[in-house]
C-alpha cells in the first residue's frame, strides 16, 4: 500500500441515509440489531465451548460461525452508531484501512465455512455411524485453521488491491462502512484491474463454494429420499434446515454485491444488500439455529439452571 500516492487523510462515510430526520431512528434500530446480534451469538459461541451436549463438530463449526458474525457486526456497527451520537461521520485514512480489513477477513472465512458445514450434513445424514471417526476433533480443527488462512489471504488481497490507488479529492464514501465497491469509486485511477481481482476473488470464494455447497446438499436430498419411514425423513431434514435458510440469505445477498455486470452497480441499492449479509444476516444466524434446534435449547435450559437459583426455575417455563 503506497500512502504516498493519496492525498486523503480522512473519509467521510454518508451512511445509510442523508436525511437528518431519520438518524435518531436509525441509531435506535441498529443499536437494537448490534445488541441482539451480540447477545445471540455470544450465547451461541459460549454453549458451543462449555456445554458438553454440543460437543459435536455441527457446534464447533456453529460456535466458529457466531464467533465470525460477532467479529463481522463489530467490524462496522460501532463506528457507525458512534457517528450518530457524536455527528461526525469522519473515518481516518487508516481507520478505512482496518475496517475493511476486519470486515472482509470474517465474511471470506464464512463462505467457506458455510459450505464446511453443508459437507458436515452431508457426513452425518449419509455416514452416520462413522460420522464421529470422519469428522474428529483434529480434522475440524485443521479445516478451521486453513480456511481461516485462506480468508486472512483474501481479506489482504482486498485491502492491498484497494488502498494502492491513490484518493485525490473526492472523499465522500456513500455506504455506512468502508466497502470495496464505494471506494472503488472515489479511486482517481483507474480500477480495472482492481474490478477483475475483486471478481475473480469473490468467484472463487462465492460462486464456487455456492456450488459446492449445492453438491453437497445435492448428496443430502437423495439420501434423505432413500429414507422409509417419513419420521426418518423429518429428522434428517431438521438437521439442515437452518443451515439452508442461512445459506440462501448469505449467498443470495454476497452474489448480489459482486457478482454482477458493472452497469448494473448501484451504490443506493447495494447498502441495502450490504445491511443484510453484514448485519442482518448475523443478528438472525443464532436466532434460526437456536429457534429450529432441540439441542440448542436444551443446552440454554441447562446453562440457565446453572445460573439461576434453585428456588426460582420451577416458575422458568420451558422453551
């Protein structure tokens, strides 16, 4: 990164609206958002270490996963809540820098860990009785650690593409964080070869783990069709459903951003987009997992009893 090359010190992000009238609304609703995507995801990651019912590798992968959401909503809601109550909506030159980085390193590392966990399905729906064997804990620790190397390569990539082009007057990022897109944009160079790197990555990580994840549920969906009984077919289903609603909100939203000719690039549209895989998405990941889950809520009944006194669970109703 040539700092040199940029005469901007500081950016200064739009937001999700210029409207004055609407930031006391959209600070309350977004504070709301970051609190229950908090709570949520600190309560999955913090059953998924200590519980000893989910010491499976379905909840050490979904225990990584809330770990890489918390990461992801922290990474660009705080910096924007701040700007509502201090009125400055000024992000240093670095600052920019840093947040890019740690928004894109948790996204990269989650799209291919949604399509670990489709794998994950597809060994327990299919081999169920060697599942154990085949997913063990040295293999889901290895898998964690390289496809945490491979999003920390993209996450570089990205950032090092991005702030090499040099920023001369315009400094007005029209997005509520520092995204590729937007600063493309400001760049006063031009961005081609950044356009190709930013689609040929986001190939790779998007359409190409999309499809593996397809193949894998494609794999899925024919065991489960060879099941007799419907009851066995019901609970095989369960045990990925959630897993399909989150992919379907992530993929559809990530393939939208990047993914598409650059005549249709639209900044207005793409903060929406980007609101809903980067903050949306996260808040309601723990929400599905623990709503459509049996094991989850067992595992929250078991933590609340060890936190609450005796005397007042039997007035506790069940989940």
């Amino acid at each position: 990164m040539n700092r040199n090359n940029s005469l901007v010190s500081e950016f200064i992000i739009l937001g999700l609206s210029t409207r004055p009238e609407l930031e006391a609304f959209l600070f309350i609703l977004f504070l709301i958002i970051y609190m229950v995507a908090l709570t949520g995801n600190v309560i999955i990651l913090l059953l998924s270490i200590t519980d000893p019912g989910l010491k499976t590798p379905m909840y050490f992968f979904l225990g990584l996963l809330s770990f890489l959401d918390i990461w992801c909503t922290s990474a660009t809601l705080p910096k924007m809540l701040s700007g509502y109550v201090t009125q400055s909506k000024v992000i240093s030159y670095y600052g920019c820098v840093a947040q890019l980085f740690f928004f894109t390193w948790p996204m990269g590392i989650e799209l291919l860990l949604l399509t670990v966990m489709a794998y994950d399905r597809y060994v327990a729906i299919r081999n169920p009785l060697r599942y154990a064997s085949i997913m063990n804990q040295r293999v889901c620790i290895n898998i964690a650690i390289i496809i945490s190397i491979i999003g920390s390569f993209n996450s570089v990539t990205h950032t090092y593409c991005t702030f090499r082009l040099p920023y001369c007057d315009d400094n007005k990022i029209n997005h509520f964080f520092c995204e590729i897109m937007p600063l493309l944009k400001l760049a006063c160079a031009d961005t081609y070869i950044n356009e190709i790197v930013v689609f040929m990555a986001d190939f790779i990580l998007g359409i190409c783990c999309f499809l593996l994840t397809c193949i894998s549920y494609a794999f899925i969906f024919n065991t489960i069709f060879k099941i007799r009984t419907a009851e066995g077919k019901r609970k095989a289903f369960s045990t990925c459903a959630s897993h399909i609603i989150i992919v379907s909100m992530y993929y559809g939203a990530v393939i939208f951003t990047y993914i598409r000719p650059r005549s249709s690039l639209s900044l207005e549209k793409d903060k929406i987009i980007s609101a809903l895989y980067a903050v949306i998405t996260p808040t309601f990941n723990p929400i599905i997992y623990s709503l459509r889950n049996k094991e989850v809520k067992e595992a929250f009944q078991r933590a609340f009893k060890r936190l609450i006194p005796h005397k007042f669970q039997n007035n506790v109703p069940p989940l």
